[in-house]
C-alpha cells in the first residue's frame, strides 16, 4: 500500500516536472540557457569517461569527487538548486512526509543534470574492465547518482536551516568559501608538492569520501574482494536512505515553520533624501541574513583563496586576498534590484529618487567591502614581506572597489534577473526565482568584468610603482561615478520596463524582441561569437595576466599550465601578449557582434522610439 | 471642470493579447471614482499605465493635465498610488518605509515624523512597530501601502483593490480616511470587486471588460434603474453559473 502510494505519488511529480521542462523548452530564452548548461555538462561528462577510458583510477576518483562537490556546492551559486515543484505546493495534499520526499527526489531525476550526471558515471562501468565488475558498477551508478541528487537536496535544506539565524548564515559562508577556494588552489598545491605524493593523497581521500565507494566497489569486485565491493554498496545505499530521512524531516520543518524577520535591534538616523536611501539600503545588509552570507563568503574566499598557498610555504598570494574579496563580493551583489523585487514601485513611483538610490547601494556595497578589504590587504601585505607587492595592491585595489560599487549597479540594472518576491518565497532562502542559469552566468561575467576594471592601474603600477595608486583611485572614482551615472539614468528613463521585468518576468515576446537580431545571424556567426564570450577568459586571464603577476612578483618558478612559463626570456612577454591580445579580441568579436545584433533587433526601435 | 485624471487612448499588448485596447477616461477633480471588471479585465494595467508604473504601448494618462509619460516626476508629485500585489522594502519596518519614503519625496523630518506616526496610529500599525515588514500580513501590507499613498498628501489617490483582505474594522477606518480625503477636495480613483463597496463610497464608475472601457458615468447613469451587479453582470455579457453540475458535491 504505502509502496503503491509512493509510486503513483512519483509518477504524477515526475508527470508535472517534465510538463514545466516542456513549457521551459518552448520558452526559447531558457532553452538557450538548459542547452548551453546541457553542453558544457556532457563536455565535462565525456572528460570524465575519457580519463576513465585512460584507466587513470586515481583521477577518476578525484574527479568523481569534483561531481560531487558540484552537486553540494552548485545550488548556492544557483539560486538554491532545481526546484521546479516546491515542496510548499504540496502541504495541503495529505501525503506522509516521506512519500513526499521521495517523490520529489523521484521527480529531482527527471532532469538534465542527473542525466548529465548519470553519463559521467558510466564512467564507473568503463572502469571496471571486465563483465563481473561491470556487473558491479551498475548498481554502484544508480546508487552514486541518488547519493549526488540528495546530497544536493540535503545540502539545501540544511543551508536552509543555517540561513535562519545570523550564526548559521556565517558558519554556512566560510564552510563554502573553504571548499570554493579549496578546489580553486587545488592545482597550486599539486604543482608545488609534484615531487611528493600530493596527488596521491588526494586519491586516497577521494576514495574515502562518499563519491568515491562506487569506484572503489568497482575495483574491489575486479580483484575478487567481494565482501568489500558489497559492503561498500550496501554503504552507500544507507547513506542514501539516512540522507532520505533526513532531508524528509528538513522539508517537515521547512513547510511549518514561518520565516518572518527579527525585532530591529536599532535605528538608523537620517535626515536626507540621500540619508534615507542610505539607511535604507544598509539595513537589507545588516537585517538580511542572505546580504550578510554574501558578504562573509566574498571575504572569507579572498582569504582562503590567498591564504591556501602559506600551507606550502608561499607568501606571495597573501597581498592579493582583498583584491580577490571584492572582485567575489561585486560577482556576488550584481542582482540589487532583483533581489528587492517589485518593492522597486516605491522607488520608482517617488520623483527624483533614482539618483539617491543608486548611489546610496553603492554607498553600502563600499562602506561594507572597502574598510575590511583595505584592512586585509595591509594587514597580509605587510605579513607577506613582500615588499615589491606594496605599490600594486595598493593601486589595484581603490581601482577594484571603485570598479565594483559601479559595476553592481550598472549590472542590478541592466541585466536584472527576476527573482520572487521576498514576501511570496519558498521555504528555501537560497531560491529566489526560477533564473538559475541566468543568475549563475552573471556571476562569471562579473568576476571577469570587475577584474578587468583594475587593469589601468596594474599596469601603470607594474610599469612606474607608486603611479598606480593615483591611477588607480581616479580609475575607481571614475567607474563609481559613470556606472552610477549610467544606472541612474536608465533608472529614470526605463524604470517602468525594469518594474515589468520584475514582476512579470520576461515575457516570451519580449525575449524574441532581445534575440530577433541574433537570430537574423548565420550560425556559425553565432556560435563563434558565443564561443568567444565563453572562453575569452582563458587567454586572457590564465594565459596572460596571471603569468604576468607571477612573473612580476618573481614568482616564475611555478610553470603549471601558463604557456608563457615554458619560454625563455623575451619570449615570456611575447606569449603574454600574444594571449592577452588573442583573449580581448574575443571579447571584442563577440561583444561586437551580439552588441550589432541587438541594435538591429525589430523590436528594439520601436521602445527607442518609446523613449 | 478640471480633470483630475485623464486616459486616453491606453493600449497595451502581452505578445498577442491586447491586454488593454483603448482605454479612455475621465475622472472630473473632486470624484470618488470606481473602476469595476471581472478578473483579468485589465483594471491593474489600465492603473499601473495611469500613474507611470508600467509603460503603454499607445495612448498616454494626464494627472491635474501633467502628461505622465512626458513629466513623470511633476506627475508622481501629484499623486498617491496603492498597487496590487507588489513588494516593499521587506527588511524595514513600516515606520522606515515611510519615513525614507517620505524623506525621499523631499519632506523635512520633523513632517515626515509627525505624519509617519499619525498614519500608523490611525491605520492601526503602531503596535506593531517592531515587526519588519516581512512579517506582515496581507491585510497589513495593504495599509501600509495606503498609508505610503497618503503620505505625501496627494491631490490624487489611485488605489487598486484597497480593501482586499483588510479586516472589517480597518476597511471602516480607510472608508473614512477617504471620504474625509474626498472631502478636503483630493480625488480618488479607486478598483475593485465588490459591488456594495464601489455603489456606497463611489460618485461615479467605469465598468472595464476585456480590455475596454463598457460604460462610464455616475453611479445612476450605469445603474440605469436596477441595482450595480445587475447592470454589471449585464454589462460584461457573462451568467452567473454554478446551478448546474458539481452534484458530487453533495453528500
């Protein structure tokens, strides 16, 4: 009976949520966001089943575990992960909470990414190199692969929890800044500990660690320990059922108890149009405990990021944590005006409040992220001993800042994402909408963007020392005042088109207004230009500007995979320059021709004509 | 007799539906004015296109003359809106919203204080004035959205569907509050669905369906003898239904 049940629960969840995937598949803004994601997932699935064709065990192993990683990690860069049937659509139905759950996890497979996922893990029978290891591996996948979706539910619903009081929401951001920074520094460590058995060890933990049983269940039934490889089945299936439960219990709770804000602990004075926007824009900072995630995780990556490498002796990232805090803290704070929703009517509907109210987030996005970043930036520059560093962090970071506080705002409001209001959400405090793909790819643009805005002063810094610091504060003033000049200004003149946006989202004409020019293109002029976009970044940054650093730093010993590393004397330069060159000409390209697309777009003469 | 709020013409298009095709209107300066329609007549983008919240796709709206869409700073001056179903700044309490709501329209503090306190105490909101905005009920939401309208003290109201979840005793208050506002020489223009309400507190009515403005006049005039539902569900070329059918409902 209670299986009977569970099963026709599942079958109608996995009905519905294949019904909403079919309506996002005739949306066609989405569909070039689940075909994009589609794409670099099976690039990465066929790596996967590549390096296990290679019959390289030990990096298998850690690459199952980056899977993994992906799947606990992915939701909170993704708006809280798929969830596309909210378990508060279903309270009213009376279900047990546990054919519930498992029916939503039934219908959590029914998606692109498990599938992706379950490509990758035939990496598993690939691995097993006979017929009765093989045998062996097929349970092992399904096993693994419902490991990966609940390990990403749990993750939520515990995120979930955490993000309901102040404590847990920091606990929650460095746990994920450590991780984050941790796979980021991955290959600094490998490359310094090449001569010892790095790698090694990091196989060995791979295997101990969850994503790795099935793989080791493989390779124990290839050698005839079959008490092992069952046992290591058996495990992974009652770590699954233990996740099940407790994930049960987590939406129990998530559907019953009420999210509602705390009692203000005080009031902030204000006396001006400008105070009040200020003080307005502070409070979302100190009072929402997602604002105050962000900025614990922007910090806490910088200097994780930067601290990893003292493991091994290396002090010269140290000076660098504070750039890399706010280059992660202006990703991280692109979606301002989304995230308020349509409580934008208030600002909109007030005459003359624009100007205020741009400046005043950029006010807090600088009174937030400027003292700490500047304190950690001396504080480690002067620990690192590292003096040559003094004049480049300097000119770099008031560039960065300034860079950001302009940046976020003229991103919140060009490129604002809808997101729910924060009155009608879920019980999940990381979604906020239904635009994973969208919010996760402005995340990229912006790490790229805000970096690039320290690139004036880097250079006049690497070039003459203490010149950078005067280049790169008018750099920063320059780009705080502009892009909030700009933010404002659009603000004023299509305020009621961002409000629409906001509340209804993008509506199916809309979208086929925005990609009508794109559409006029031939294809391959397309998907070149969006290959550019895609993977300008490598040149550019890996290629060319992080050589660059180590190279001015003195640092050069480290070769890993920067091309320019592997030549001799000039010819260092010479390769830098060739990859920066080659990494802005494909953002050039693509920029250009999405930029021209758009300007022929029908659609877009008619609202310039509005204007 | 000077207008207090003019439509005309106001078109807007959602991919093929012509969610509002044509709406012209005039509110004379000084009217208690209801606008009536079934669910999705196009009651809220009609209002949203009137006070400069969502952008028409022809046709334009004048408040006190001032074209909406050409000045729409002078505009939003001279008007107070209560929209449906949007957000507020949720992580401020209502006495904030107001109060940098108020200081951003230009009032000098102490003003701001005073008439923040006066609304909250008269909309009932004082008590709980330590609770964010996140935490407030849909009900309460509504009259701090009213009390945002007011707070500038408006020649204008435009409200969209101001008692919807407001409990009886408070919807007896805002019915004060307006008829004293009406009163004092400000005009409203006000949408709902309930009939009683708009054929008490209204001079005059439009009735919208299907993107078009039905009839428009006094309450008499579109009355025309019976009573407002009547002449509404008339109107709207709808039947009531719910005779027929549904038998398993019965037990």
């Amino acid at each position: 009976m209670a299986f009977a049940l569970t099963y026709g629960t599942s079958r109608t969840l996995v009905r519905m949520r294949l019904a909403a995937f079919r309506h996002a598949l005739e949306d066609q803004f989405r569909r070039s966001w689940i075909v994009t994601g589609g794409f670099v997932g099976l690039a990465l699935a066929g790596g996967t089943l590549w390096v296990a064709a290679r019959g390289d065990h030990d990096t298998l192993v850690v690459v199952l575990g980056l899977w993994m990683l992906g799947w606990v990690v992915g939701p909170l860069f993704a708006g809280g992960g798929d969830e596309t049937l909210k378990p508060e659509y279903f309270t009213m139905i009376p279900l047990p909470p546990r054919t519930l759950s498992t029916g939503l996890l039934v219908a959590a497979l029914a998606g692109v990414a498990p599938a992706i996922s379950l490509i990758a893990l035939l990496s598993l029978v690939v691995a097993s190199g006979g017929v009765v290891a093989g045998l062996v591996a097929v349970p092992a996948l399904v096993l693994q692969l419902l490991c990966f979706v609940l390990a990403s539910r749990l993750a939520v619903a515990v995120y979930g929890v955490l993000l309901q009081v102040r404590a847990g929401a920091v606990i929650a951001a460095l746990v994920n800044a450590f991780i984050l920074a941790f796979a980021a520094q991955g290959w600094a460590l490998i490359v310094a500990f090449v001569s010892t058995d790095v790698q090694g060890a990091f196989a060995t933990a791979a295997r101990i660690a969850p994503s790795g049983w099935g793989l080791v269940a493989v390779e124990s039934a290839g050698r005839g320990e079959w008490l092992q490889a069952v046992g290591l089945l058996l495990g992974l299936a009652v770590l699954a059922l233990a996740m099940l439960v407790a994930w049960s219990a987590l939406l129990v709770r998530r559907t019953t108890v009420s999210l509602t804000g705390r009692k203000p602990r005080r009031v902030l004075a204000a006396r001006s149009p400008e105070g009040a926007a200020a003080a307005k824009e502070l409070r979302s900072w100190t009072r929402d405990l997602l604002y105050g995630h962000r900025a614990v995780f922007a910090i806490a990556y910088g200097l994780f990021f930067c601290l990893m490498p003292l493991a091994i002796g290396v002090k010269s990232m140290l000076p660098w944590a504070g750039p890399a805090a706010v280059v992660m803290a202006g990703s991280m704070a692109a979606n301002l005006y989304g995230a308020d929703g349509t409580a934008f009517w208030t600002t909109l509907m007030t005459p003359g409040s624009s100007r205020p109210d741009v400046r005043a987030r950029q006010r807090a996005f600088l009174l937030v992220f400027g003292p700490s970043t500047l304190l950690i930036t001396l504080v480690l520059t002067w620990w690192s001993g590292v003096t040559s560093a003094w004049p480049l962090v300097l000119s770099v970071l008031p560039a960065l800042l300034g860079g950001a506080a302009g940046l976020v705002v003229a991103c919140s409001v060009y490129a604002a994402v809808p997101t729910t209001d924060a009155h009608k959400r879920s019980g999940n405090p990381l979604n906020s909408g239904e635009n994973e793909g969208e919010t996760m790819g402005i995340v990229y643009v912006m790490l790229v963007l805000v970096a690039t805005t320290c690139a004036p002063a880097l250079v006049v810094a690497l070039y003459t020392g203490w010149w950078g610091v005067p280049v790169g504060v008018a750099s920063g003033v320059l780009a705080w005042w502009y892009f909030g000049r700009v933010a404002a200004r659009r603000l004023d003149v299509r305020g009621p088109e961002l409000l629409t946006l906001l509340r209804h989202g993008r509506s199916p004409a809309e979208q086929a207004k925005k990609t009508a020019g794109l559409d006029a293109l031939p294809r391959w002029r397309r998907t070149l230009a969006g290959f550019c976009l895609g993977f300008g970044a490598i040149p550019l940054f890996p290629q060319a500007l992080v050589p660059a650093i180590f190279k001015l730093t003195g640092n050069d010993d480290t070769k890993s995979w920067f091309l320019a590393l592997y030549q001799d004397g000039l010819w260092q330069w010479v390769v830098i320059a060739v990859m920066a060159a080659l990494g802005l000409s494909m953002y050039g390209f693509g920029g250009l021709t999405y930029y021209r697309a758009r300007k022929r777009a029908p659609g877009v003469s008619v609202v310039a004509a509005a204007e | 007799m000077e207008q207090a709020l003019e439509l005309v013409g106001l078109t807007k298009v959602f991919g093929e539906q012509r969610a509002v095709d044509g709406v012209s209107l005039t509110v004379p300066a000084g009217s208690f004015f209801g606008v009536l329609g079934p669910n999705g007549a196009g009651k809220t983008t009609s209002l949203s296109m009137a006070v400069g919240l969502l952008r028409p796709d022809g046709g334009t709206a004048r408040i006190f003359g001032v074209d909406v869409w050409r000045e729409p700073t002078r505009a939003k001056a001279l008007v107070g809106v209560l929209p449906d179903g949007l957000g507020m700044p949720e992580r401020l309490t209502g006495r904030e919203v107001l109060t940098y709501l108020g200081l951003l329209r230009g009032l000098p503090e102490d003003e701001v204080k005073t008439r923040a306190g006066e609304l909250l105490e008269v909309l009932e909101l004082d008590h709980e004035d330590d609770k964010q905005v996140i935490g407030y009920s849909t009900g309460m939401r509504k009259k701090l959205g009213l009390a945002v309208a007011l707070l500038h003290a408006p020649r204008l109201l435009v409200l969209d569907e101001p008692f919807e979840a407001v409990d009886p005793v408070s919807a007896a208050t805002i019915r004060t509050i307006l008829h004293r506002f009406v009163a004092g020489g400000g005009s409203v223009v006000m949408s709902s669905h309930v009939m009683a309400l708009v054929e008490q507190l209204c001079d005059r009515v439009a009735v919208v369906a299907d993107g078009k403005v039905v009839a428009a006049g006094t309450v008499a005039e579109v009355q025309a003898g019976g009573s407002l539902e009547d002449a509404f569900v008339s109107l709207v070329g709808a039947s009531t239904r719910g005779a027929e059918g549904l038998t398993w409902l019965s037990h």
